[in-house]
C-alpha cells in the first residue's frame, strides 16, 4: 500500500517508511544512528517505531 501523504494519522506516525527519504533523514536524526543502520533494525524487527526503538536499545 502506498504512503498517503495527506493521512497523518496515528497509525502513519507509529510505522518508519524507509522506502521515503523525508522518513529516513527524520528517524536517524531522531534515533542518532545511520542510515544502514535504521534500515537494518527496520528489516529485523518490522515497520513499527517502538520495536525499531527496542531494537536498537538491544544493540547499544
């Protein structure tokens, strides 16, 4: 399904689209971590930002 930009609901602020650079610049600045790296805990553990954040909490 694509991203629909014009729906900023809940469920779009709760998952990390790493397929949309504007999502990567803003979640490994959020995170402090690089872009492979976020892409890598993405493929892991999913889309979803707390298992993302979990994730990576795991690996520090």
């Amino acid at each position: 399904m694509a991203d629909d930009k014009s729906n900023r609901g809940q469920a779009d602020r709760d998952r990390i689209n790493v397929n949309e650079d504007y999502e990567v610049r803003y979640w490994t600045k959020e995170f402090g971590i690089s872009e492979d790296t976020l892409r890598d805990a993405v493929k892991r553990v999913g889309p979803m930002v707390d298992d993302v954040r979990a994730e990576l909490r795991r690996k520090r």
